[in-house]
C-alpha cells in the first residue's frame, strides 16, 4: 500500500539558524512514525536542514528548480545542484510560482522531467482558484494541470513521483475543502492518471491534499481512500503543529 506522506512547505521563512532548530524541535517529536516525513524549507536555508535531519526519518524538499541542469540562467538553482546538497524532494508548480512568477503548465512538464533527471521526486501541485471552482470547471483545471504537466513520462516515474492537490482558495485562507470534495478531484486525478499510464502506476502514485491543513482537520482527510497525506504550509511552520499533522496521519 501507499505510504502516508506529509510534506512542510515553509515557503519564504526561516533562515538556515532558525531552519536548523525547527528540524531540531521536531526530531523528537516524530521520532517513530510510519509517515514519511519532508520539510521543504528556502534554498538559502536547505544545507541547514539537511544537516540537521541527518540519520533520521525527515527528508528535505526544495521549493522549487529550475528545468535545465546548468548554463547561463541568473538567479536559478538546478536539479544537480539540490541533488548534491541532499535534498531527496522537490515541490514543482506551487500555485503561489503560477500566481507571481509565471509558472505554466509548460514549465511544470520540463521541471518534473529536469527533478527526475537528477533523482529527486516531484511533489507537484495542481487545483483550480475560487472563481474556477465556482464557475464548475474544477476538475477540467486539473485535468489540464494533470495532463499538460505530467504529459511524456513513463509509468515507472508516475508510480514514485508525488502529487498535491491544493485548491488555491484554500491555502493559507483557513478554509479547507470538504474531506469529500477533496477526495472527489483526488479520485479524479488518480483515474486520469490510470488513463494516462495504467491502473498500477496511477494506484502507486501518492496524491496529497493542501489547503489549511490543521492537526484538527488532518484526519477526516486521512480517512479518504483516495488521499495519502497533505502538503501543509503555515502550520509546517510549527513543530508542534507540524509533529501533531504527522502523528495523527500515521
Ligand atoms: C501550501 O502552501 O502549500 C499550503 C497548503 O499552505 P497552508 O497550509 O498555509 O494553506
């Protein structure tokens, strides 16, 4: 069966000092899990962390890279250059990066090939915004984020990569999409993906919810059949909360 993986997206906060103690706090208060367990903290503060969670069960996460190996591209960080500090995850198509800097569909598709060149696994993140809810074409959004952005990979990729479901009017909102609903465009995504590469890949493939993720609200996600953790962004921040996610997801 899948394991349960809850990822921290801990967005543009924490320096590597205080990325090095957050992973400290939470050592030894996840100490025996079954979860797998991922902080993705800024690139400025990723050494830290990896240092930090050496010879434990918490992996570190990039926020983001760029989709070609190395070359004149200023300001960009690369799937080898993550590789080589340690990293074993990478978020990919956050919709704060398609909101403010740009990020398509395209550029999705290139970056997961570009993570699995490198040997990190994609946590991609797909969901419509309130006015693309309202207007009913929620699930036609992530088919197109589905399709576009994990178009041209082989099953063997869709079976280990990693993909979050995080409708955009829910993220750091304090609104949650109803355990049904979620469970309902999860169920979606994952019968596209049988449609695209075959019923045991898309079975593998991992598909978290996002959006307001609480160690109140983590369970009535967890008793879906279809989800498999969550991506959670303000209460990572915490690791109390963030411990409490984990242990309740277990
Ligand atoms: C996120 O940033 O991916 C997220 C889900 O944020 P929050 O948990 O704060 O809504």
């Amino acid at each position: 069966m899948r394991q349960v993986i809850i990822a921290g997206n801990w967005k543009m906060y924490k320096t590597a000092g205080e990325a090095r103690r957050l992973v400290e706090d939470l050592k030894p208060l996840v100490g025996a899990t079954q979860v797998e367990i991922v902080v993705c903290p800024p690139f400025t503060a990723l050494a830290a962390a990896v240092n930090a969670a050496s010879g434990t069960n918490i992996s570190v996460g990039a926020q983001d890279l760029f989709w070609e190996d190395e070359g004149p591209y200023t300001g960009e960080v690369s799937g080898p250059m993550l590789k080589d500090l340690g990293c074993r995850f990478c978020i990919i198509g956050h919709s704060e990066r398609r909101q403010y800097f740009g990020e398509t569909d395209a550029s999705v598709r290139k970056k997961v090939q570009a993570a699995f060149r490198s040997d990190l696994i994609p946590i991609v993140c797909v969901g419509e915004t309130l006015a693309e809810r309202e207007d009913g074409k929620t699930l036609e959004v992530c088919r197109r984020q589905v399709e576009e952005g994990l178009g041209g990979l082989t099953p063997e990729k869709i079976a280990r990569l990693v993909v979050a479901y995080e409708p955009v009017w829910a993220i750091g909102t304090g609104k949650t999409a109803t355990p049904q609903d979620a469970q309902e465009v999860i169920g979606f995504i994952r019968e596209l993906l049988g449609k695209m590469y075959g019923k045991d890949p898309a079975q593998r493939c991992r598909i978290q919810y996002g959006g307001s993720v609480k160690p109140e609200n983590i369970a009535s996600f967890m008793e879906q059949p279809d989800i498999d953790g969550a991506l959670v962004g303000g209460a990572s921040l915490d690791p109390i909360s963030f411990a409490a996610i984990v242990n309740t997801a277990a």
